[in-house]
C-alpha cells in the first residue's frame, strides 16, 4: 500500500501547487519521493513506480493525454497478421507491468 499513498501524494502535490496541466517539470525530484525513506537506502530513487504516475507528475495531463493517444493510435493501427495476438499480449503485459514497477 505504500505505492498507493505515493501516487495520492502526487495527485495531492498537483493540486495543491497547480500543477495539474503542466506537471511539475523535470529539473528536480518528483515532491512525493523527497519524504524520508522513499527515496530507497542510497537516497537516489525517484522512480514512483507507475508510468501513468510518472508521466503525470512531470508534464501533467497535457503529457499523459498525448502519450494514451501514442498508445492507442499504436494499438489501433498495429496492422493484424498472424503475429497479432503475440503483439498485443506482448505489449499488453508489459504495459501492465509498468503499472507498478519502472519499466
């Protein structure tokens, strides 16, 4: 559950701070990893976890709205052949993966 309170955390920074549109940037670690003992045993973590997330807390909705749209123009153009079913539970797997650890 620990995954789950970071992810609140970013989407309460984000509305806390504005910066719900346009994210946060990339100059400086994620606000949610910089509370103490996230950041992992060297200190260098600032990885949430969760692409979405991630993707959120740096460039926002704008950033997320324009990669699920890359996502799905991929899915929906991929062209079907008998390789079809491997590329989708291919992708599909590793998208899902990347829904809770770093890809």
């Amino acid at each position: 559950n620990w995954r789950l309170q970071i992810w609140q955390d970013v989407i309460d920074y984000s509305i806390k701070e504005s910066t719900i549109f346009f994210g946060s940037g990339y100059q400086e670690v994620i606000p949610a990893m910089q509370i103490a003992g996230r950041a992992g045993s060297d200190g260098l973590n600032e990885n949430v976890h969760n692409f979405l997330v991630n993707i959120y807390a740096r460039g926002g909705l704008l950033q997320l709205c324009i990669f699920s749209y890359i996502l799905i123009l991929i899915f929906i153009n991929f062209t079907p052949s008998r390789y079809a079913g491997n590329f989708y539970a291919a992708v599909g797997s590793l998208l899902f993966a990347s829904l809770f650890e770093s890809p």
